[in-house]
C-alpha cells in the first residue's frame, strides 16, 4: 500500500471516527450533540449514510478506482457538512473545536489527494511533440 494511500485512509478514517462519536452522542443525549433533526432531514440518519459512504471509499480504495476517488469525495463532502467552516459561527463552536478543525483537515487532505491521484493520471505529452504543435 503506498503512503499516498495510506494518508487517503487515515482521512477517511478520521471523518469515521468524528461521525461515530457525534452519532454515540446524539444517541446518548451528551452535550455537545447535533440536534435530533434539522430542517431537511434527520441526522442520525444522515451520519449513518455518510459513515457508510466512508467505509465503502475505505473497502473500494480511495485512490484506486473511479467510483473510490467519487466516494472518497462524496465523504469529505458530507462531513463538511457537520464540521465545515459554518460551525465557526455555531453557538456550541467553543465545545466543538477540535472535531471542527480536524473534520476541516481531514476533509482538505482527502480532496486534495483525489485531485493530486487525478493529475498524476493524465499523462503529458511528450516534449517532441509539443514543439511540433507549437510549430504549426
């Protein structure tokens, strides 16, 4: 397993942990937890959909394969919806800091390296034949 893969899985798994944790404690009914519901959804549901789209980026292999390069964002994606730069303004952000920052971090390094695996996969063109095109 390469180290690139290896910092794509310990993202993951952060997010895994932060959701897990934020899910124990809304079902504990421990401060400070999301609430029951919010306007479009309820979010015990929501967390347990995005820790599966987690694991399933973990099982496929977030930079391995199409579909685990879109989960693996779609994860990101939706833990930024818990831990995303809005919870600055949260009324509870001085409880939640930590998970915040580290859901932020997690986040950013596990978008930056699909879109760092997606631009070492196109291949460039050869030097020849870029002084070819230029020519004409």
């Amino acid at each position: 397993m390469s180290q690139t893969n290896r910092h794509a899985l310990a993202a993951l798994a952060a997010l895994i942990v932060l959701q897990g944790i934020m899910l124990s404690a809304l079902y504990a009914d421990v401060d400070p937890h999301p609430p029951l519901r919010t306007p479009l959804f309820g979010i015990a549901p929501f967390l347990g959909a995005s820790l599966a789209i987690a694991l399933g980026a973990i099982i496929i292999g977030p930079l391995t394969s199409r579909s685990g390069q879109v989960l693996a964002v779609l994860a990101a994606l939706l833990a930024l919806l818990s831990f995303g730069p809005q919870k600055y303004f949260d009324a509870q952000f001085n409880l939640i800091w930590p998970a915040v920052i580290l859901g932020q971090i997690a986040a950013a390094s596990l978008i930056g390296l699909v879109i760092a695996t997606l631009r070492a996969a196109v291949p460039s063109l050869p030097a020849h034949r870029l002084q070819q095109e230029s020519l004409q």
